[in-house]
C-alpha cells in the first residue's frame, strides 16, 4: 500500500485512457516510454496514425491543446471505441496519410463531444487518485484512476478503465483540481484535468486556466478556429488553418516508434507546444525543444532517452527544459496521454529559486506550481503532493535527502549545470545513477572542461553505456585522439585521431546539441570582450621573482616535490591580485589547487621578507596594478551610471574588493560559498532592480560563476582567472542575457609577464578540446608538459605582453585589427582569417615562429581578427572602454569584434 498521492503507473504514466477498457484497445499495459519497458507487438499493417501526423520538418502547425482533449473525451465514450479501425478505414479510403493540403489546413477529428451536440458538452475527465475515505489530511491512496464528471454525476474509474463507483446528484461545477469528493464508497481527489467540455467545438478554459486572471489571453487555447464538421458523424473532419509562424508542432512518432512503444495502439495524436509558450521561444529554442522531445521520447533511439542541451551560456536552457516538461506533463503522442507526471530539476542551491522565477514566469503559477526543496520544504511533503508535478532540488540537498527521494516515482530528470557530474565516481553522479529514470536531461554551457574522460562521464550519464565502458572508450577514442593533439605525433596518429574525433562526434551528435552565443546575438545589444594586459608594480615584480627563486631552489626547501608546483602557483596568483593576500592567515585558504603542505610556511617567510606594506586598515591600492586599473574603472563606469560585476576565485581578494568598495563609498551586493543558498536570488534580484541602490556586485566565481543572470550591470571585470577556461566563460557570461539593454563590456584582468598570461596561454590551448568533439577540425594539446611547467615558473619583464609577442604580430598597437602583413604567420593566418571558431588555439609552449611551422600544426587564432591595441593608448576607442585614466599600467590590449551592431 503506497502512502501519498503518487501512485505507480502500471500502466504507463497515466495508465488506460479515460473511458477505455480492454476491449477497446489490445490490453497489453506496457506503452509507457520513459517509464516502462516496451512490450513488443506487431502492429496490423495498418499506420495507427490515426490523428494528425505532423509534417516532418515541423512546418506545419496546429496550435491546439484542443485536438488531443478532443480526442480523449472521443476516447473515453463507449461508442467511440471503435474509432481507431474506423479511422484507420477512413484513412486507407482516402489513401493519403492525412498531413496539410495544399491550402495549408489540417484535417483532425471532430471534438466527440460535439458529435450529436452542435452546442455544449460539458463532460470533464479529471485525473485522479482514489482509496478508502479518512479524515486524515495526508491519506494512503489505493490507485489511479480517471473521474468522469457530467452535469450531476461523477463516475470513477480505474486505470483499466473498470467502473468502480459512480455518484449522482453532485455539484459538479465546484468540482476542481484539488477537490476531493466521494464515489461509490471511495474517497477521491482530483489531481487534474484531462479533458474539458467542448462547446460549439471549442474546447472551453478548463479549470487550470478559468483560474487564470480575467485580462489574460486564454493564450493556451488554440488561437486557430474550428470550423464546424460538414457531417456531424462520429468521425467527421474538421479542418482548420495553420497561420502563424509561431506554432510549434513535435515530431510525430516514426513506425517503428509506434511498434516499440504503442503496443496497445493507441491513436497517434499530434504534440503541439502550447502557444503561449511557442510563440515566445526564439527558433534555437524551437529546434531545441524539438530535439530534446526526440530524445527523451526515443525518437532518435529506441534504447536512449538522454539528452545533453549544452548551449552556451544564456541562450535559454531553461526555457527550452520548461517547454519541454510542461508539454510532457501535458500531452503525449499515444492516446494524448501525458508522459511525464513527475518530473526532478535538480540544480546548484544558487539556481533552485532561479528555476523557480523561471517556471514562474513562462508558466504563471495558475498553470504550474513546481516544489523548491529547502529547509522548511521537505522531500516527504511533496511526495504528498500530488497536484505539483515538479521538483527542484540542489545537487546538496538530494545529497542529503537522497532516501526519501528515491521513494519518488520521477518519469524524468533534469540536471542543470550538468558538468559538475564529469566524474561518473564522485557521490552525486553515483546516487542519481541509483534513481530509476530513464529520461535524463543534462544542461551544461561548457560540455567539457577538462578531458575526454568527463565528456565520457557526462554521456554515459545521460545515456549509460552508449559509448561502451569507460575502458572501452579510453582505448578507442580518448588515446588516439590526445595523441594527435601531441605537437610530436607521427602522421599516422594524427589521422587516426581526427578519424576518431569525427566518429565520437557523428555518435553523440544525436543526443548533444549545441549552439553558439551567435544565434542570440541580434536580440541582445553589443559585447565587447577586452583582454587586458597589466604591467605588474615593482612589488609585484619582486614578490614574483621571490616566489620563483624559492621555487629555483626548492631542492633545498622542507616539503619540496610536485606539490610545491601548486603553492608557488598560488602565491603568485595572489601577488597578481594584491600582495597584501600573502599576509593573510592562510596563504591557500581558498584556492581549489591547493594541496600544500607544511612547506608553505617556508615560502610565506620567503615572501614576507620582501612585503610589509600591508599593516590592516585601507587598502594599498597603489601596491596592485590590476586593483589600480579596476578602481579607474570603477570611477569611469559608475560616472556613466552603469553598474560592474567583479569577479574573483579567491574570497580573500573579494574582501579586497569590498574593502576598496567601502573606501570608496559604493554600495555593493556580493555572493560567495557563505550566501546562504536561500538569500542567493534575493540578492540577485535586489541588484538587478532597475532602482538599485547597489552599484557592484562581487561575485565569487566557484561559488555563483554559474547560471546566474546579473542583467543589472553592464560592465565585468575577471578579476583572476582559473585554469579551466570554461569557468572562466561561465563567470564572463553572467551580463550578457536576455533582459540586457545596455552594451555589454567584459575585461579580463592579466598581469603580463606573469603565471596570469601563462593560465590565459593554457586556457586557449584546453579551450579547444572542446572543440575536438563538438568540432572535430579544432585540434588542440591538452597535458602539461615539463618544459611548459618551466615556462609557467619564467617571469618575464612585466613591460610587455608576451601573449602579443608570441603571435609574432608586427602590429603597430593602433587599435587595429592587424593586417596580414603585420604577421610572420601570413600563409597560415590567411586560413585562419576565413576560420570563424570561437577557440583560440594558440599552443603553450611554442618557442617560435620556426617551431610551429615545423609542426604545420599552428592554428593561428582569433586574436588576429580581434583590435590590437598598445602603448600609449591614447585613442578614443581606449577611452571608450573606461581604460584611458589607467593607461600608465597598461601593456597591451586585445579588443573583440562587437558581436552585433549596436541595437538601434
Ligand atoms: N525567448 C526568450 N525571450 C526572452 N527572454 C528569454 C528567452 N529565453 C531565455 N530568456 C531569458 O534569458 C536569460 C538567460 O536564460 P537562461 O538562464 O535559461 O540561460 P542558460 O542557457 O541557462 O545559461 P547558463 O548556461 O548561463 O545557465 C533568462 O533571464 C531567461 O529568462
Ligand atoms: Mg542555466
């Protein structure tokens, strides 16, 4: 006996259609898709098609809920049983498949409804849950079921369709979702609505949507007119327009589809996104609604329902999933029965509300309310719940909940930000594996991030065992691909890895879409992404070289080895962002490379000796030349009235900021690891408000770098960088979203000569591996090698960039793009010029010109299509930037290509 209002679909998720029994339709209860296994029956040579197919390409449109609630009040009548032979006969008379003429109408069934009753109908079928009657508020359901709710009476059914009880004299009208009533001895509540009445073939506003506000369109109601049937028999036409680009009807299931997952045959009926939603996607958004209905509905492949969505940031992975569940919960290709009742969104804490706003806002809490697990929200109180089908929960808290969970019965599962499950071994990826739900949806703006081997983890999470076992795949694919990457291989290893990369990315390419920030760009204003290199002030030079000959010398250190790499990596990071963070308590405390040990204190003394500048109180500005140029900028930017999101990996250089915010008086908003999840989207709101009062936001990168929509500024600054360049892009996406009316300035902050410009130079090389799989023409070199390790321990002059110079550009630094004379590299570039990729694929450690031509694998990058622009930065497209009172410590700037025109 179940406990709560979620009881098991036997017969799929919804079970028999309303009013069916076994005699109307082959009795097998398996035809679920997501959340049974298929039982395989051959079907009649007949197409089961018996509604509207689509047209393949999607270009013809119904917009209407009508056609499939139409279709199940047909269902539900006794004598409309025998409707899908007949149809079936219809359609073999006619010998066409019934798909728009050539007047772009479409044929559908008549609403049953209206058959015999050219004026009202007012029969409802709701979905319900039914057991013994109690008094108990939080009862124990015996079953699902369907009520069938006429004018006085109520008859209640259960999933065969077998009557169990009926009820007269009931006030029908105040009947609702939520209600609960008696029938037949059995108590019932009414978990929603399948099937409205159908007045003068118009299906009229259900309860859901009577409830919407009265100036509210009924915008999910077809917005084309029914015509009137020219016959009122039972399975009269009625044809109606398709105008309007917006609709968006979903692929119809192929016949092998209906084979495998309609053995009880089913009409096929058409699923169309409602309207109000269709018309406000923006056609990416169309084609990826559509893709990840293929996907989850095995469309694509019969033995997979998982799907990777990993558009880059801000192109909509949120609606397009709230699309995709709200049409699942809603309808379904078989019978119209939905196919989703439960669906989990499980995302970072920081995300949870947001996905919560997001639903709220497309939706409207009058059509769907969703459950944002927290502390005062339990898992076991929604189990309860059965009129909210959706969960949202963060990673930590199903972490910690993940017992009760499990007892939940989820048809499908979404995970936003979906690349923190790149290790298939690490807890969360390993519980969520435990949890049976076939359909798997993951969303992730940076699909890889590191290697290969998380690129196989993520697929197989979506998709377990596609790509074979991880052994399989490392042998096959991962092997031959990094080796071509290596700037030694042979010939032969590099077509065996470019054969490969093209076979990975032709069997994934099914499940993984993509698309790039190019597809939004006309709707957005225009970005402007500056790298900029910093001179370091004397005593970060001398710092530097301290770290270094500490690190020249560390034979003679306590606790030397590899792990003193990465302290002295994260010393010197630090005295990038002030010198000051070599004095706090901890030198790593927050660095996530960090696995120092008790050398550090060695290396701290080292350090101190060379720094006593910071004695508490202000900050010495004047001791950080990034902190310098951003406290310019700061001045520049709020003088525009604009507002600037800073962003840090370390909290301590965040307290930095805040500190300098405070001094100057600015009122600032900041999230970081100890923002309690819960206050994460107010204080995002509360920046983003058109009158905030808060003019900064600081924003910890790991902690908030994700998801998160900061429309409020138009200015970021990256204060450091991380090795992973996707992090890097997720922190550097937050401004540029939908809802962003001012052009959009992103700069990110090096210190040249230093390990900053050496991350960057890494970062292009490890961006490109990306690139590997989704483009298999990208190439890239993914390990460090020991002479790249010695390069990232030389400290250059700090006067130039050598980022600049290791593209041999003999530019003038005018603010020009270069020409190609302005390059050694001229014969390459000439490619590379035509090459429109995002990825830089500058490789590290290149020593020269020569080197890498020996190679003939130089990629020449996007920095040549970008401004170069150099001492002494007097022009107005510097002071445009912000950046000409800071010009003293510039030594070089790259500027991007506006991604549009500015927005008129
Ligand atoms: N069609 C649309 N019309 C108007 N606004 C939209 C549309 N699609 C998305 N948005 C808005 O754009 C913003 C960014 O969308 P969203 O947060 O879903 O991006 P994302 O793809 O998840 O990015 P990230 O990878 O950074 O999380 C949101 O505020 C969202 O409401
Ligand atoms: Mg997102």
């Amino acid at each position: 006996m179940r406990r709560s209002a979620a009881p098991s679909s036997r017969h799929g998720l919804l079970g028999r259609p309303p009013g069916t029994n076994e005699n109307s339709f082959p009795s097998s209860s398996k035809s679920n898709i997501l959340s049974s296994s298929p039982v395989l029956q051959k079907p009649s040579s007949t197409n089961y098609q018996t509604s509207v197919p689509a047209s393949s390409n999607g270009a013809l449109a119904i917009r209407s809920t009508a056609s499939v609630l139409s279709l199940l009040g047909q269902l539900k009548r006794p004598n409309s049983q025998a409707s899908p032979p007949d149809q079936e006969t219809r359609q073999e008379k006619c010998g066409e498949q019934r798909i728009g003429n050539n007047a772009g109408t479409l044929e559908v069934p008549a609403p049953s409804s209206s058959v015999g009753n050219d004026s009202v109908s007012t029969k409802r079928i709701f979905r319900v849950v039914w057991g013994k009657p109690s008094s108990k508020k939080h009862k124990t359901w015996e079953g699902d079921g369907t009520l069938e709710v006429g004018e006085k009476t109520a008859t209640l059914m259960d999933e065969e369709g077998k009557v169990l009880g009926r009820a007269t004299q009931v006030k029908t009208d105040l009947l609702e979702e939520g209600s609960r009533m008696k029938v037949g001895g059995k108590e019932v509540e009414l978990i929603d609505l399948l099937s409205g009445p159908v007045i003068n073939n118009e299906v009229v506003p259900t309860t859901t949507s009577s409830k919407r506000a009265a100036s509210e369109p009924a915008d999910d109601l077809p917005s084309t007119s029914w015509k009137k049937p020219k016959k009122k028999t039972t399975h009269s036409l009625v044809k109606f327009t398709t105008e309007g680009c917006d609709a968006l009807v979903l692929p119809s299931p192929s016949n092998d589809h209906q084979w495998t997952f309609n053995p009880r045959k089913l009409p096929v009926t058409q699923v169309a996104v409602d309207s109000f939603l269709s018309r406000v996607l923006r056609p990416h958004q169309k084609e990826g609604v559509t893709f990840l209905y293929e996907c989850v509905m095995g469309m694509k492949n019969s033995q997979y329902f998982g799907s990777i969505l990993a558009d880059e940031m801000g192109l909509g992975k949120t609606l397009q999933t709230i699309t995709l569940l709200w049409t699942l919960l809603r309808k379904g290709p078989y019978g119209g029965y939905p196919v989703v009742r439960r669906a989990l969104v499980v995302s970072p804490s920081s995300l949870v509300l947001n996905w919560q706003k997001e639903f709220d806002r497309w939706l409207g809490k009058h059509r769907l309310r969703t459950f944002a697990v927290d502390q005062k929200n339990k898992v076991t109180e929604f189990a309860r719940l059965t009129q909210i089908p959706i969960m949202l929960i963060s990673y930590e808290m199903l972490m910690r909940n993940f017992d009760d969970i499990s007892q939940i019965k989820f048809d499908i599962l979404v995970c936003d930000e979906g690349h923190r499950l790149k290790n298939n071994n690490i807890r969360t990826s390993v519980l969520l594996n435990q949890l049976e739900i076939k359909a798997r949806v993951l969303l992730t703006g940076t699909p890889i991030q590191n290697d290969l081997q998380e690129f196989y983890a993520l697929v197989d999470f979506v998709n377990p065992g596609i790509l074979g076992s991880a052994q399989e795949f490392r042998k096959k694919f991962e092997e031959p691909i990094v080796a071509s990457r290596q700037p030694n291989c042979t010939n032969d290893e590099q077509v065996l890895g470019d054969e490969r990369a093209l076979e990975l990315n032709s069997r994934t390419s099914c499940f993984i879409l993509r698309r790039t920030q190019a597809v939004i760009n006309q709707y957005l204003p225009t970005k402007t992404e500056i790298v900029v290199f910093i001179k370091p002030v004397p005593i970060q030079r001398n710092l530097c070289r301290a770290a270094l000959d500490w690190w020249e010398n560390r034979d003679r250190n306590p606790g030397s080895g590899d792990v003193c790499h990465l302290g002295v990596m994260t010393a010197l990071k630090k005295i990038c962002n002030h010198p000051a963070l070599i004095k706090c308590e901890n030198l790593f405390e927050d660095d996530p490379d960090d696995d120092t040990g008790s050398y550090q204190e060695s290396l701290l003394q080292e350090l101190s000796n060379f720094y006593n500048g910071y004695e508490g109180g202000n900050v010495a500005v004047h001791h950080s030349a990034k902190l310098t140029v951003v406290r310019r900028l700061m001045e520049h930017t709020l003088g525009l009235g604009e507002r600037m999101v800073l962003v840090s990996y370390f909290t301590q250089t965040l307290d930095l900021l805040a500190s300098l915010c405070d001094e100057m008086g600015l009122r600032y908003c900041r999230l970081d690891g100890s923002t309690p999840s819960t206050q994460r989207t107010a204080i995002v709101d509360e920046f983003n408000a058109t009158y905030s009062q808060s003019v900064i936001f600081l924003l910890s990168a790991r902690a908030g770098g994700v998801g998160l929509n900061l429309v409020g500024a138009s200015r970021l600054v990256l204060f450091d960088s991380d090795w992973n360049p996707a992090s890097d892009a997720q922190a550097m996406s937050r401004i540029w979203r939908d809802g962003q009316r001012k052009s959009v300035y992103i700069y990110r902050l090096l210190t040249c000569g230093t390990i900053e410009e050496k991350i960057f130079q890494r970062q292009l090389s490890k961006a490109g591996l990306s690139g590997a799989v989704v483009d298999p023409q990208k190439r890239s070199k993914i390990k460090l090698s020991k002479e790249e390790l010695k390069d990232l321990f030389t400290f250059h002059s700090g006067e130039e960039s050598i980022t600049h110079c290791s593209l041999n550009c003999n530019c003038d630094g005018s603010g020009s793009v270069p020409s190609p004379g302005d390059s050694s590299f001229s014969d390459d570039k000439e490619n590379e010029l035509d090459d429109d990729e995002r990825d830089c694929q500058l490789r590290l450690g290149s020593k020269s010109k020569h080197d890498q031509n020996e190679q003939g694998d130089l990629r020449m990058n996007q920095l040549f299509q970008w401004q170069h622009h150099g001492p002494p930065f007097v022009n107005n497209a510097v002071q445009l930037l912000g950046l000409l009172q800071a010009s003293d410590l510039l030594a070089f700037m790259f500027v991007s290509p506006p991604s549009t025109e500015p927005h008129a």
